[in-house]
C-alpha cells in the first residue's frame, strides 16, 4: 500500500511536470505550422518519443497498473460503458424523440441511426458523461462566482444536453460522408444514402444539424454555444482539405494530423472543455478536459485507420481498405512512404487501378507503417491519461472512478478491433 502510495504521488507530480507536453493552450491549433516548420522531417517531430515521451509512456504505464490494483482492492473492475448504461439508455430515448419530424420520410432518415440495434458504440456520449462525474468536484469561488452547485440535478441534465448534441452532430457528419464517399454500409447495416438516396441522405443530416443547434441554444451558454458552432465549421473545413489536396498536402504528415483534427477531435475535444465549462470549472481545468478529449480523438482515428488495412468488413461494420480505394491517404501509408520514397509515385497516380492499390499494399507490409501508426496512437493516448492525472485531487468515489474509467477508455481506443 505504501509503495502505490509512492507510485501514485510520482506518477502525479512526475505527470504535472510534464504537463506542458501534453496540453495545448485554450484556442490554439494541436499541430500549429510554424511549429512544423521549425523542424526538418516527422520523424524529428515526434522524435521525443526517444526522451521525454518514453519516459511519459513508462510512468503512465505505472499509474495505469496502480488504478487497477486499487480498483482490484476496492471494487470489481467495471467497463466504463457499464458506469454510465441508465443513463446512456435515457439518452437513446431522448434522441428518438428529438429527431422527429413532421414529414414521415425525413423522420425515418433522421431517425436510421438512433433505431434500437444501430445506435453504435455511443463513444462520445459515454466519454462525455464520464467527464461530467470527474469533474464533480469543489470549484473555487473566483471560478464559479458561487452560482453553480456541481451536485445540481440541473447541472447534470445540461451537460446530458451536450452529449446529446454531440452524437447529433456526429450522426449529421457520418450521413454526409456516406454520401460524399459512396459508401455502402455503416454500422453493420446499408447506409442510408444507398437505402433512401443521397438527397434524402443529406437533407437528413442537415435536420439533425438544425435540431442540435436549437437544443444548443437552449443552453444559453454563448462560451458552450461558440465551441459546438466552431466543431460544425471543423467538420467542414476538414472535409474539404480531404477533398481538396495537392500533391503535396497529400503526402504531408502535417496537414493529414491537421485535418485528422478537424474531422475527429475536434468534436469530442471541444465536446469535453464544453462540460468542463457548464460545470463553472477554471480555465485551467477546462483546457485539460478539452486535451483529453483531442489526444483521445487522435488516438482513435489513428487506430482507424490502421483497421480500414487490417480489419475485415464484418468486424468493422463498413468496407475495409475503403480510405485508399477512395484515394484518401493516411498515417500508415504517409509513415511507409518515409521508408520506400518510391511509394510517393504511386500515391501520386492515384488508386483508380486496382492494381496501384495492390502495390501500395505491398509497399505497406515491407515497412513500419502500421506499426508507427499505433505507436503514434499510443503517444496519444498516454497524452490523454496524463491530463486526467493532471487534474485536481478528489476524494470522492464516483469522481475517483469516472477518472479511471476515463484513463481505461484510453486503453481500450489502442485495442479495439472495430
């Protein structure tokens, strides 16, 4: 007990040391370039791996050990989906029936992904809520103006708003890509341009963007209201680099992670930092929340893309290999690229033939890239426990839990398989 004690102390002052790795100030870009700029080629940009982020890696790997052996005194291991099911299934209910609409078909387009069997993982929404109970914690007068009580029933149903939101949104976002890739399936099932068409398809997406926007205001957080309006402005801006890429933009690590960004973090970093703000939490509280939630988004997508190579249409619920038959290059291929140049020429002739498609993949197995692929993923998530770790102390349970599970979700982002 004394030496986790020890562990425990060193992994939080060890951790808060290096917290100027890990956290990106309020507003600013995770990957500015004038900082890529400054530094001749990726593999020095995430050359710290060597110094200081093993060392970051190695202590998180001691806390991450210590909260299972306290939790294996204390309590029984929990998923952290299980801490959070009531309300995860009250949400689900809320959902179907803020996305009714008067005209039939438009209700059964915006309704297809909150249907009971086809609701996904709810990743966003359980990160979301997890986060709310961290941060249930004293907050000091100067921040909250004595106004907010963080045991309010009506604190709580606010910040159930925001994961509300956010799933709306990621929903309207998963209906436009569909269109805008051809795709044919999404979670398991046929997607809904290839069921109901492309136009119904994004008219869908826009009613779920319009319906998260009048639950938004409902808030009447004009801080809240600016992040969520800010993702919506991300998701497109990313959409479109992805559309719109030159050769070299193509092929740059820099502006995939940029975008990486956009499309996918964003949403759940500005979704976290939104929760954080609800709860009259410090500036200072509310940039670790948002941190989390970027290193976490960044993670995921990295350990996505390394799947659309290694997993199977089945497991994943849509096409595999879907991003490079649709020419969309990402990590793995970018990190093979460093090791065979002579993949850039391919890259840059496209994937129409199959055949290039072929040779690329053959390029991918000879190198690291998938491996550097989830070693980035895994810097990431190590980034994302730490600022959980970087948060004030609290004695409560239900805080003390949520944290762990939150430092646990991080663990199973690096090895999901779907």
């Amino acid at each position: 007990m004394l030496v986790s004690r020890f562990i425990s102390r060193f992994s939080r002052n060890s951790l808060k040391h290096c917290r100027s790795l890990v956290c990106c100030q309020q507003g600013q870009l995770p990957f500015p370039s004038s900082f890529f700029n400054s530094i001749p080629s990726i593999d020095k940009v995430w050359g710290y791996r060597e110094t200081h982020c093993s060392g970051l890696r190695a202590i998180h790997g001691i806390r991450y050990q210590v909260y299972h052996e306290r939790s294996s005194i204390i309590e029984e291991q929990m998923d952290p989906f299980s801490l959070v099911a009531d309300e995860l299934s009250i949400l689900a209910d809320r959902l179907r029936a803020m996305v009714v609409a008067e005209v039939p078909k438009l209700a059964s387009a915006a309704e297809y992904f909150f249907k009971m069997g086809v609701e996904g993982k709810r990743f966003r929404p359980t990160v979301l809520l997890l986060m709310a109970t961290a941060l249930n914690m004293a907050i000091p007068k100067s921040a909250s103006g004595g106004v907010i009580d963080t045991l309010s029933d009506e604190l709580r149903r606010r910040q159930q708003c925001i994961a509300e939101i956010t799933e709306m949104i990621h929903v309207a976002s998963l209906l436009h890509d569909d269109v805008l890739d051809d795709a044919e399936t999404r979670r398991g099932v046929g997607s809904l341009n290839i069921v109901m068409g492309n136009k119904l398809s994004v008219l869908a997406g826009d009613f779920l963007l319009s319906r998260a926007c009048v639950a938004l205001a409902s808030l009447e957080n004009t801080e809240v209201v600016s992040l969520l309006a800010t993702v919506v402005e991300h998701l497109v801006t990313g959409e479109t680099m992805q559309m719109t890429t030159t050769s070299e933009q193509r092929c740059s690590m820099e502006y995939y992670l940029q975008k990486t960004y956009y499309k996918t973090a964003s949403l759940i970093s500005n979704s976290c930092k939104a929760i954080a703000l609800l709860a009259g939490q410090t500036a200072e509280v509310s940039v670790m929340a948002y941190d989390y939630g970027r290193n976490l988004g960044l993670a995921y997508q990295l350990v996505d893309d390394v799947l659309d190579f290694t997993g199977t249409s089945a497991s994943l619920g849509k096409g595999s290999l879907s991003d490079i038959r649709h020419g969309i290059v990402t990590a793995p291929i970018l990190f093979a690229i460093e090791e065979f140049p002579q993949l850039r020429a391919v890259v840059d002739r496209g994937f129409e033939d199959p055949a290039a498609v072929d040779l690329a993949l053959d390029y991918l197995g000879k190198s690291r890239g998938i491996q550097r692929t989830r070693e980035l993923a895994t810097e990431h998530a190590n980034r994302a426990a730490a600022a959980i770790d970087s948060l004030p102390e609290c004695d409560d349970e239900d805080v003390k839990r949520s944290r762990r599970a939150l430092v646990d979700l991080t663990q199973m982002v690096l090895t999901r398989t779907k």
